[in-house]
C-alpha cells in the first residue's frame, strides 16, 4: 500500500519549517536554499503554487513542494523542488503522484518538467519509476563542493500521463 500523504497550500506560519528543512544537511547536496523572500514570493505568486506535504498517521508536516509556470502559456510546468523530512518511507513517491494530478487535472499541464543534480540517484530512480522521460542534461550547470555538477531534465507529457492512468499506475480522475 502507498504511503498517505496530503498537500496543502503552504502558509507564512510554516517558513520556518520549510527554511529548516532546506538547511538540513542531508538536503543540501541535492537543493539551492532560496531565501524566506523567495519563499514568501513563493506562496503569493500567482504563477507558483507552494505545498506543504502532510504525512504519517497524523497528517503533520512532513516536506513542501514548489511548481513554477502553472500560468505558464505553454502549459509547461515545472516541479521545481520537493523535499520530504523522512526519507525511504514512500512520502516522496506518494507526494509526487498527488502532484502529478494537480499538474495535469487541475492546472492543465501538458509538459509537468523538472532538473535534477546527476548525483541526486535516490531522486533520479524515483521519477524514472513514476514515468518521467530523460530529456538530456545541461553539462556541468551548477557548482558543488568538488567541482560541478551537470542538471539532469526529466518530464512527463499529457498523453504519456493518461496512458499511465489507463494502466491504473496513476491516480484515479
Ligand atoms: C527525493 C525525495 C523527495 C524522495 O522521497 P522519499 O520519501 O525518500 O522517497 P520514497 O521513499 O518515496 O522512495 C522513492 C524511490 O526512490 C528510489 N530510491 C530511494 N532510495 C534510493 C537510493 N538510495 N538509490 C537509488 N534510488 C533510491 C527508489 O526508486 C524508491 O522507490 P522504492 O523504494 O519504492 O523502490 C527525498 O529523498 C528527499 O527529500 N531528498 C532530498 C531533496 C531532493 O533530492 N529532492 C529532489 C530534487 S529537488
């Protein structure tokens, strides 16, 4: 069974949990921190839609989300970060399909798109298993402690996500 989890808008109230969760070293390796600003942005912006991922038996807060474009008039959409607090316990994939849905259901997307660190593996095998396509890879793009790191683009089309939600490996309508 799939781990539960539900999302919900994130509220100035809950920055101090999403700073502190993007400041954690097991996070760092593979994210830019943004700034409480950008955050705050974040959530106001219309163009963005800023999530907290409520997890466990509890519903608490257990990670955040952020898509960029979701006015975008190319109707691509881009996840452009996702982190949860307790790793390998299936929140990420659980939040990624609810996320998914609200992509292409609810804000119409017909390109749901990301960018990933090629060292970030456990990131990388997760979307590849949920049906994200490798696009290619921006070389060497973002600076880390030894060197530099190449993006990794990965995404998803419309009709490739209802090909999935006919196989039943998406979330019902
Ligand atoms: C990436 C992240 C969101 C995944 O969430 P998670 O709850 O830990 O992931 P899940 O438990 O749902 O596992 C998802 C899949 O990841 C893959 N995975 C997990 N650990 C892995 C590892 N060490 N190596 C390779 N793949 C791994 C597996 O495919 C796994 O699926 P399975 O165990 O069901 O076969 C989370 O690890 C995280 O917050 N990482 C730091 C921030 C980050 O890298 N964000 C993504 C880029 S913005």
């Amino acid at each position: 069974m799939s781990a539960r989890v539900r999302l919900r808008p994130t509220m100035q109230s809950d920055l101090a949990f999403v700073l502190s969760l993007e400041r954690d070293p097991d996070n760092l390796p593979y994210i830019t921190p943004w700034e409480r600003i950008q955050h705050e942005a974040a959530i106001r912006f219309p163009d963005f839609r800023h999530f907290i991922i409520e997890t466990g038996p509890d519903l608490e807060a257990g990670g955040f989300l952020i898509l960029i474009g979701c006015r975008n008039p190319h109707q691509s959409i881009e996840l452009k970060r996702m982190v949860v607090r307790d790793k390998h316990l299936g929140y990420g994939r659980a939040a990624l399909r609810v996320v998914k849905k609200i992509a292409f259901d609810d804000l119409g997307a017909h390109r749901f798109w990301l960018d990933i660190k090629k060292r970030n593996t456990r990131a990388k095998g997760l979307y590849e298993s949920e049906g994200f396509a490798y696009e290619g890879e921006l070389r060497e793009a973002v600076k880390v402690p030894d060197g530099f790191d190449s993006l990794v683009v990965m995404s998803m089309l419309a009709p490739e996500f209802t090909d999935r939600r006919r196989q039943a490996r998406e979330l019902t309508a």
